[in-house]
C-alpha cells in the first residue's frame, strides 16, 4: 500500500511541469518560443474575438438622455426608472414629469392616462424616439395603437359635417362638425455627449 502511495506521488510530481524549465545546457525553455507552437498559433492571428464592452443604460434604452424642442418648446430630460427597467420619466414638460411604459423595444413607449404631481390630467398617449434620425415625437389625447404606434402622429382628417334637419322645416337647417380630439404633441432632437463630456 505505501509502494502505491509513493508511486502515485512520484507521477504527480512530475507532472507539474512550469512554463519555462533548464535545459541540458542551462538555457530556460519556453514553450511559447516553440516552433511547433508558434505554427499553430500562427493560423489564428488576428481571428481573435475582442471581448465586448457592457451595455449601459443609454445603449439599451436610446430614449434616455436631453432634448431640445424644435419648435421653441421645453427642453426634455428622459430619465429611467429606479424601480423598474421598462418605465421612464419624461421631466420639464409644463403640465408636469409623465410617466411612460415600454411597449415595443428600443424607444416606443405608451403614455397612460395619469395625473401629474402638480394635479394636471394627462390623455393617453405615445412616445417613440427615432434613433436613426435622433428625433423624439411625443403625444397626447389620442390612444396608443398597439398594432401601429406611428399612427398616432399622422395627421387627423377633416371633421365630416353632419346635416341635422328640425322637424320645423320651415327652420334653418342646422349643421354640425364633429370636433378633432383635443391632442397636444412635441417634438425635438436628443443632445449628444461627447466623450469629453461623458469623462467629467
């Protein structure tokens, strides 16, 4: 039993072998300066795989940042949520900081039906931010599409005029136009930090 002990140690000893061990000769030899490694090694340069930098917040949710209206408007801070990933704040509007809900990824939001800290009643509404054209287009008082967010921002149609007869018909006609939803929107352009920036 201790032969077999002893054997099994003498095994393990050697085979922890370090990088570099003396020749012969007295010189060190290492492997990286082999040249059956080094043409192996050789086929692969430059097909390594960086490692990727994290994500952050911005890079994940490209609404986050400031904007500048581009009709004299408010200037916009959109800033995420602390307790959940799928809200944001939309602050510096002057009804008051709104909240809206992720719907479709990256930047299309649905703005529900709230009321601000400052008492305003706010519609419901949608926020899509445009990264390709870095445009944010905001609207309230018409629903969220849920099929076709962007639909939202086309343009209403003109109100169709309803002929309502009295039963005098002697009388005038009356006409009636049904009145556009009541909508309010902005729009603008996200501000970008430069690295000089992002440094400070």
């Amino acid at each position: 039993m201790g032969s077999i002990v002893l054997s099994v140690l003498g095994i393990s000893v050697e085979a922890q072998v370090t990088e570099t061990q003396p020749t012969q000769n007295g010189q060190t030899w290492d492997y990286r300066k082999n040249p059956t490694v080094a043409a192996i090694t050789s086929q692969y340069e430059g097909k390594y795989i960086t490692t990727k930098t994290s994500l952050t917040d911005a890079d994940i949710f490209p609404a986050l940042g400031k904007y500048v209206s581009s009709a004299d408007g408010p200037a916009l801070n959109i800033v995420l949520d602390e307790q959940s990933k799928g809200v944001i704040w939309i602050e510096g509007l002057s009804q008051g900081k709104i909240r809206a809900i992720l719907r479709k990824s990256p930047a299309t939001y649905k703005i529900p039906a709230q009321k601000t800290e400052s008492g305003v009643d706010i519609p419901e509404g949608t926020l899509i931010y445009d990264k390709e054209n870095n445009v944010l287009n905001i609207i309230t008082g018409k629903n969220y599409n849920s099929e076709d967010p962007s639909l939202a921002f086309a343009p209403e149609p003109e109100p169709e005029q309803v002929v309502v007869k009295t039963k005098n018909q002697s009388s005038k006609t009356k006409v009636k136009t049904e009145s556009k939803p009541k909508t309010w929107t902005w729009s603008g352009t996200k501000l970008v930090e430069t690295k000089e920036e992002n440094s400070k």
